[in-house]
DNA sequence: ACCTGAACACCGTTCAAGT
DNA sequence: ACCTGAACACCGTTCAAGT
C-alpha cells in the first residue's frame, strides 16, 4: 500500500539531460527544444534539469559535446590529406544525422573540452604531415566550419523544403519571372545537374562539398611544398 | 484645445519600421531585439508593427534586404578575379558595420529580391570572366558564405570578448593546462602572430580572411584555366 | 487604412519550500 | 542531495474593437 503506481523513476544525471535533449532535438527541431518541453519528456519538472546543467546554454554546450564525440578519430597510418578528409567526412556524416547541429555549432563561442580535442588532433594531422605549426594554423582558419562538415550554402535545397508551387501553370509563370529578372542564376542552376533526380538530392550536396575541400585540400598541398609562411606571404591589398 | 500635446506622430510605413529594427540591432544586438522593443522604440504599440511586416521573420528579411543592398555593386572595368575581391570585400565591410548580420544571414533560408540581385551580379562576374555555367555553379558553392563576407571561424577572438582572466596567476595556470593538454592548439595559435598588439586583431581577422579567400580563387583560376568541367571531374571516394 | 487593448499560449529562470 | 510549486518578467501573435 505505500508502493503506489509511481514507477521507480530513474535517477536523472547530466548524461541523461544530455542525451534527452539530443534526442529530442533530433526528432522536433532544435527550435522546438525549450527547457520545459524537454523536461516533460523526462517526465518531471522544467526546475529539475537546473541542477544537473546551469543554464539553456550549458544545455547547448553539453549537446555539442555529444555529437562532437561522434566524430571517427584520426585514421592512423594515412597520409594528411586522406586522414583530413575522411575526418572532414565523419564530421558530415555526424551533422547529417543531427540537423540542428549546423545551426548549434554556428552559434558557440565556448570551447568545450571535446570541441578543443577535436581541434587539437585534427591539427596533429597536419603538423605530423609535415606543415608547419604557421601554416597548420592558416590552414585551418581556411578550412573554417568545413571543418564540422558543412558551408553556409547558398542554394541550399535542402533548407527550403517543398519549394515548387503545386500548381505546374504557377510553376513555369514563376520560373518566366525568374528567367527574366535573373537570367544568370537560372543558367548555372540549371547548368551543372550532375544527378537528374530530383530525390537524391543529397549526392549533389556531397558533390559541391567535396569540390571545395578538395579546392582547398590542393591549395593547402601547394603552399606547403613551396614552404609558404605568413612572413613571406605579400599583401596585396 | 483639441490639438493636445501628442506629437505629431510620424505615419509608420515598411521601410522605417525596417530601418528602426537594423538601427536597433546594431545597438543592442539580435537577441534583443524583439517586436514588443522595437514597437517601443517606434512610439508604437507592438501590434501596430504587424500592419507592416506579416512576423518576425518577414522583419528579419526585411532587415536582410536592407543591409545586402549596402554591398557596392561589381566594379565596372575590373579583371574577375579583382571584381570578385572587391565585392566580397565590401560585404566583409557590411557585416563589420552589422554584426548581428552574420547569425541572420545565415539563418535566413528565403531568397529576397536583394539577396537574389546580389547572387546574379557576383555570377555575372564570373561568366563575364570567361568561366563557364558549370564552373561557375561550383565556384559560387565553393565561395559560400565568404561571399557576404564570413566564414565561421573556429578561433574567433571577436566573438569571444573579455577572454582572459584578470588574475595573471589564474591566466598562467590556465595557460599551464592549455599546454599540457592541447599543445598543438597552443603551438599553432602562438605561430602566426602576424600582429603583436591585442588591440588591433581586426587585422588578423582580415589575414586569415584573405588568405582563404585568394586560395580559393587561385583554385578557381586553375580550373579555369584546365577547362574545368563538372563531367569530367573524376570523384575519388 | 491604420492603430489599440486585452488576452493566449508560450519562454527561461529565481526563490523558497518540500522530501 | 535532489526535486517541486508558484511566481516573475519576458516572448510572438490572434482577435475584436476603436478612430
């Protein structure tokens, strides 16, 4: 009689927190996150997650660390360019699997401790690869969020969902207007169909990604074998 | 007597209801600004705003339309590869002037008028300069958000202001940690110190943005050069 | 045609209290 | 040590009403 119908909740710790709103994330939207919504999730009340993280942005902060651990550590026995790019890869992989996690990254100022060691062994790739510590370092100011597996895309396509009006007669009217007005961007949009589905849209994202990396990647390789430094680099202004 | 001393309250219309929230945002920032404060800010009451914007988001591009119509238009009589500089750079000054401009632009998914304007004339460069719609289409990729003049940037000083601890001690010890436990961080943040004095690390910013940027557009130049083509590009997994 | 007032359904977070 | 309840100061936005 004293052990009622209360099932035997869970002790909540900061892992739990962390994983919840991960999750949760991953299902709504990280703008639908709010610390009560995920307090309800965790069946108890939005004042509990305050003694487990300080804040929403703690709350931030430990999601990142999550997903930051997803990431596939350094290829051992690569060379630099391979190890940088299938780590680049992984860090896609990741973002794919956690939409909101773009915007999230984007929106961090604070390194936390897995932020820092992704950082720290992602440069040991390049420094073990022989750039120097001076180059390492504008190499990846360069390599920026590609970094984490994205860009700020312009022609996002899969930021703006359901884009073409139903009606087809609206459809082509829209398109006349866009032909018209901005000629140029119709042409290389249309230019460059390298996959003709309109599902597999993803390929064609990958395909842009890894055009810039590797842009960059080749650039990085021939700096380094004319021993470029930021001394001797002029500016042109 | 029927005339009190109500102001003559100036009639709002979309335009200054737009200007009022780019004013205010470089002022207090993105996060304060809401449409209750604007309102205020107007002399109105919150619900008067939604005469001339349909919501919040449609203010936010609003506020887009506005600043993007600040970048100089593509200097007339200009090589490619200088007009492209030229017109990114002065984004770069755009969002220097708005620095809530960067977290909008990038969280902003519908194309507006102006943004679309921007994108045809920026492509108009390229194609004037002899690359083709294939190429193009990838280069604008490539490009991303270094076209408006940012990349996230991964040490970003500017964004992370008061950093250091007042206490040396505290400063040392921290410094101590960062060594042991992340040398390769502090061996390639230390290595460029293109610029001595803490003050000016607007000047550093500005290093690393060119750097990727001419990277990437000597990227672009060689490609260009090789009759690049989007077909014939092999894509090695 | 434009602005207002009151209300609704949300937020993050503090504080004092419960077990 | 951990969770709760009530409250505070905010949000964006709808709806019916005023001039």
């Amino acid at each position: 009689m004293a052990q009622v119908l209360v099932a035997p909740r869970v002790r909540l710790n900061r892992d739990r927190v962390l994983q919840a709103a991960v999750g949760l994330a991953d299902q709504v939207g990280i703008e639908a996150l709010s610390m009560r919504r995920l307090a309800e999730e965790l069946g108890v009340v939005p004042m509990a997650l305050y003694k487990h993280v300080a804040n929403k942005d703690e709350l931030l902060d430990g999601m990142v660390e999550v997903i930051v651990a997803e990431i596939d550590p350094p290829a051992r026995d690569a060379e630099w360019k391979t190890a940088v790019r299938l780590r680049v890869l992984s860090a896609r992989q990741m973002l794919l699997r956690h939409p909101w996690a773009r915007s999230v990254l984007e929106s961090r100022t604070t390194h936390t401790p897995a932020v820092l060691d992704y950082l720290e062994s992602t440069i040991g790739i390049f420094l073990a690869g022989g750039f120097s510590a001076d180059l390492t370092h504008h190499v990846m100011h360069a390599l920026g969020s590609r970094m984490w597996g994205f860009t700020q895309e312009l022609f996002d396509a899969s930021a703006d969902p359901a884009r073409p009006p139903a009606d087809p007669a609206v459809q082509a009217a829209q398109m006349q207007a866009m032909a018209e007005r901005y000629p140029q961007i119709l042409q290389i949009s249309s230019a460059a169909a390298h996959d003709d589905s309109v599902v597999a849209h993803g390929c064609d994202d990958r395909f842009e990604f890894e055009f810039a990396l590797d842009l960059l990647l080749d650039g990085f390789e021939r700096l380094r074998a004319a021993d470029w430094s930021s001394s001797s680099a002029t500016r042109t202004a």
